[in-house]
C-alpha cells in the first residue's frame, strides 16, 4: 500500500511541476511564490517517496 501511495505522490507531484515549468516558458508569465514554494518543497517529498518503493523493494 505504501508503494502505491508513494507511486502516486511521485506522479502527482511530476504532473504539477510540469505544469509549473510549462507556464514558466511562456512569456510575460510570472512566477507566484505559491509556485515556487511547491516547486521547492516537492523534491524533499519526491524523494522521500522514492526512499519508501526501494525500501520496500529490498525487504
């Protein structure tokens, strides 16, 4: 169940960043720090949930 839940964290948080980075490349686009922050704080979260699938994997 964790591996699931990690799987979906990952892919959630990869969909939200694309879009983040998406809007980034348009011009005249600005960046809230709303934006920013989930940006930032997605990495420690991604790879928490990356540490719990192998984790699993070598249990």
């Amino acid at each position: 169940m964790k591996k699931i839940l990690s799987l979906t964290i990952i892919i959630g948080f990869v969909f939200v960043d694309f879009l983040f980075f998406h809007d980034i490349a348009k011009p005249g686009e600005a960046t809230s720090l709303p934006q920013f922050i989930t940006g930032i704080l997605s990495l420690p979260v991604m790879y928490f949930a990356f540490q719990t699938i192998f984790k699993a994997r070598h249990e």
